[in-house]
C-alpha cells in the first residue's frame, strides 16, 4: 500500500543484485592517492599547551601557563643522552618555541576571561545603581 502512495518496490520485488555491495576493484586499478607532508601539528606537546587546554575548564590553569613566560626552560644532565649538543639544542629551541607560544595563548585567554568578567560586573553594578 505505501509503495503505490510514495511510489518504491516492496522489498521482495528488489533483485539480490540490487543490495549487494559493489565488486572490489582489482590491484593496480585504482588510482593512488596522492601523499602529503607531515602534519602541521607536529610540534610537541608542551605543558603550557596542556594548561590552555584545560584551562577552559578550570581558568586558574591559565596563571600557571602565563608563569611560563617568566621562567626559563632548563634541562636535566640526562636529557636525550642519545642526541648530539646541536640536536639538543635545536630541540630545546623548538620546546621553548612552542611553550611560549602556549604560554601567550593562555596570557590572553585570562585576559579575556577577566575582560568579560569587568565587564558583566560593571553593567551589573551600574543596573542595580538604576
């Protein structure tokens, strides 16, 4: 009855070859997909990059990124003892990089966060004053 109104087939009147799936294709007949370089995300995973994040769930952890700023990154005597000074020091350059920049993200996250506090407090403040 719902096939006249909407105008389908029962299901019986469908072929087998109608629902299968379609052949898979033989080796070599498909096209390759082209390959792209790394990932843009390739840089490491830095605590500050870590408080950003969690942050949005506890806004204090965008202090402790913004303290990052201030302090140096220091390494210990056995760090990547298998990596010569120049790689270590390519390494620590990217690990710094990378840190500050999480640690900026987290500075104007609390600036945004306290903007829009002010700022609700202010009009709140100024509609109870009316």
């Amino acid at each position: 009855m719902l096939h006249e109104i909407f105008g389908g087939r029962p299901l019986d009147e469908v072929r087998a070859s109608e629902l299968a799936p379609p052949p898979y294709s033989k080796e070599g007949d498909y096209e390759r997909l082209p390959s792209y370089p790394g990932h843009p995300d390739d840089e490491p995973a830095t605590l500050a990059r870590y408080l950003f994040i969690y942050g949005f769930f506890f806004p204090l952890f965008w202090l402790l990124g913004i303290a990052i700023l201030c302090s140096p990154l220091e390494t210990t005597p056995d760090w990547e003892q298998g990596k010569t000074e120049e790689e270590k020091k390519q390494l620590l350059s990217e690990l710094r990089a990378a840190e500050v920049k999480w640690a900026k993200y987290c500075l104007w996250a609390f600036l945004s966060l306290s903007a829009i506090i002010a700022t609700a407090v202010s009009f709140l403040f100024i509609v109870k004053l009316h």
